[in-house]
C-alpha cells in the first residue's frame, strides 16, 4: 500500500489530515483525522505508519510513502512486524520504504487518552502531569454518532476543566474504511492510539496509552507494554500506563465521588447497536463492573449506572467469552468472598461454568453433522446471556 498524497487542510473549527492510500491490490481511499482548532496535526509520515502498520501486517503489503518518518519509529515498526507474527503467525512481516526525518525540535506537553472509563480514569487520575486529555470519535463510539458524541464532549470537557486539563477531541474515519480488516481488539486499536498521539508530536513529549490488564494477565493484544512503546519516536514517548487490574483501578476510582458519578464503560449503548453516551446496564461490561462496585458499596453513588437493573440473580446469565475473562471473574470472584458476599460468588461460579458449557458447544458447532447444535441448542441457552 502507498500514500499517495496528504492533504492537511482547515476545516470548521479545527484541521484535517487526510492520507490517500492506494491498495497493492487495487482501490483507493481516504483515510482522515480531525484535531481541533490551534492543534494542526504533523505533517510527518509517523502517524500514518503507526497506522497502516496493523493493516499492512494482514493484507500482507509492504508500505510505501513519501512523508519522511522517525528513525525510532521505523526500527520500532519492524520489531512491531516480528512480534505481532510471533503473537499470530497468519499476519506478514512486511518491508516499509519511506525517507528518514531529520529531528525535530523537542516538545514538551504529556498527554494521556481520556473516556471516562475504568482504565482512562484512573490513568488520569494518578498522573496528574498529563495536563492534556485526548478523546476519539471514530474508535470505540461511531464517526456518525454525533448527538451521542456531543453529550460525551460535554461531560468530558467539563471534568478535565474541573481538574484544570484541557480536553483535545479528535475524529476519524478510519473504522468505515478497509483500515478496519486489521483486528480491532487482538491488533488495532493500539496502533490507532499511536497514530493519534502522534499527530500531535509537535506538543507531546509523552502520550499515555491506559492499560487494559494487569502484569499478570497480559495475553497478545492490541494494546500491549511490550508493542505500545515502540511506537516511540526520537521525541515523543509512547508509554502503555498502569499495569493494574481491573479491580485495584475500580477500588482506587471508589475514592473519588466525582469519577464514580462520571464513570462510563459500555460500547453496546442505550440501543445495543454501538457506544453512546450511557451505561445500558445489561451488557457484560457493564455487569462485571457494576459487581465490583455493588461490593465496594460505591454502585449507589455511579449516576450513570442504574442500581435498579443490578440483581444478583441476573450474574449467572454473563456470557465469559474466554479463558482471559475467567481470569477477571477470579479476581471479582475472590473479592466477593472477602467481602462475605457468598452469594453473588457462587452465582459468578455458574456464570463461569455455564460459558464454558457454551464455548465447547460453540466449538462442537463448526463440526459437520453437528449444525443442530447452532440451530436448536446454543439460541436456548443463549437466549436470556448478558453479552
Ligand atoms: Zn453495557
């Protein structure tokens, strides 16, 4: 794949960087980013081969541009290629060919992603050096979402003003694009994080990406303390922040009455079809979560949680997807029993057993002759899960 242009144009309130990319294969497309007024993005080919860099590993096309990148960047990004191929050996190692940058001036700011979620929340939370707080629309809440989007910003703006942060948003389209072939989860969306840092390079010189797991349950995936920080370049710092788990960064969020009332962790939305801006109450999500604050006691104080959906009995219907979230419940699992709450332990018990009942069968499915199972025997057991 090769950029063929990059056109950084002023648009209503802010600035536009749109990178048109034209595919080994055939087609051609715009991929763009939208940084608000008194932030135009770089110009450097860095954010855009942070970018490509997931989509070119499963296409199998080397990269190709003329925009000149960072020569930590472009060492990082080959060791990117050989982890990535070692975490899942169907993606390729692929050559990138674009000139080198001389070093620019060295900037200074640190900013750190912002969502009002666990992970961002207390990322900003415990350091407050991140005097910049940057959210995305076009990642986990849809480009088109925009009344949604609207209310977000709002809210987030009015708590970074709270702390005396400024607030930076950012859209992109890159998800309604082929962009969107690379794994979101498993390999994406680190790289997406990156490459919006780093359209800020000229102000940042470091960008915290929050953590999603704890030291001792990291698994390949997206966003990784081994993958995140070579996205670095020689003057701007990616850094994969807070190693804790889920439920330390829950118990340490219960301190701060301002983060439980402002707390938002569901990407299924008031309608179940994409994030907005509400916890819907009823995903898996938001009921592991809401079981870690019912045992805080902080579930009353979440003004975005509905305590009245919260019922014990319901705890049983969670859907654990993998292995890695058996690993979460655990941990909720434990801390209920430190919390002399055997009941909601034992119903997090059948939720686990039950999930693995369904992950065999899922699995038994895919084999021929045993399509019954799909049709008659997974939608009945399926049928009241929390997803
Ligand atoms: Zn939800």
């Amino acid at each position: 794949m090769e950029i063929i242009s990059l056109a950084v144009t002023k648009i209503e309130n802010g600035h536009r960087a749109a990178a048109r990319v034209a595919y080994a294969g055939g087609g051609e497309e715009d991929l763009w980013f939208e940084t608000p007024a008194g932030y135009p993005p770089s110009s450097s080919g860095n954010p855009w081969l942070a970018l490509l860099l997931p989509l070119a590993a499963t296409l199998r096309e080397g990269i190709s541009m003329k925009l000149p990148v960072d020569i930590e960047l472009l060492r990082g990004a080959e060791n990117l290629l050989l982890l990535w191929k070692h975490w899942y050996p169907n993606l390729a190692v692929v050559p990138i060919d674009a000139p080198l940058q001389s070093r620019p001036a060295q900037p200074s700011g640190v900013a750190s992603f912002f969502s009002a979620g666990v992970d961002s929340y207390f990322t900003v939370l415990r350091r407050p050096d991140a005097q910049y707080w940057i959210t995305v629309q076009g990642f986990d809440m849809p480009v088109t979402a925009n009344e949604a989007f609207a209310r977000h910003r709002e809210r987030l703006s009015r708590i970074a003003s709270s702390h005396g942060k400024t607030a930076i948003f950012v859209r992109t389209n890159i998800r309604q694009t082929r962009w969107k072939e690379a794994h979101w989860e498993a390999l994406a969306f680190g790289p997406a994080l990156a490459a919006t840092a780093l359209l800020f390079e000229n102000y940042f010189s470091e960008v915290l990406l929050p953590a999603s797991c704890a030291a001792d349950q990291l698994f390949p995936w997206g966003s990784h303390p081994v993958s995140d920080p070579l996205f670095s370049t020689t003057t701007t710092r990616i850094v994969h922040e807070g190693l804790y788990s889920r439920l330390d960064k829950i118990r340490f969020l219960a301190q701060y009455p301002e983060a439980l009332r402002e707390l938002h962790v569901c990407f299924r939305g008031r309608d179940g079809r994409g994030q907005d801006d509400s916890n819907c109450c009823r995903c898996e999500k938001c009921y592991r979560t809401m079981i870690t604050l019912e045992l805080l006691g902080a579930l009353e104080a979440c003004s975005l949680f509905d305590r009245e959906q919260f019922d014990v009995r319901r705890i049983r219907d969670i859907f654990v997807t993998s292995d890695i979230d058996e690993g979460f419940f655990a941990e909720i699992r434990g801390f209920a029993l430190q919390k002399n709450r055997p009941d909601i332990a034992r119903e997090i018990a059948t939720a686990v057993g039950r999930s693995r009942i369904i992950r065999r069968l899922q699995r038994l499915s895919r084999l021929r002759g045993l399509w019954r199972i799909n049709t008659y025997v997974l939608p009945r057991l399926m049928r009241n899960a929390l997803t």
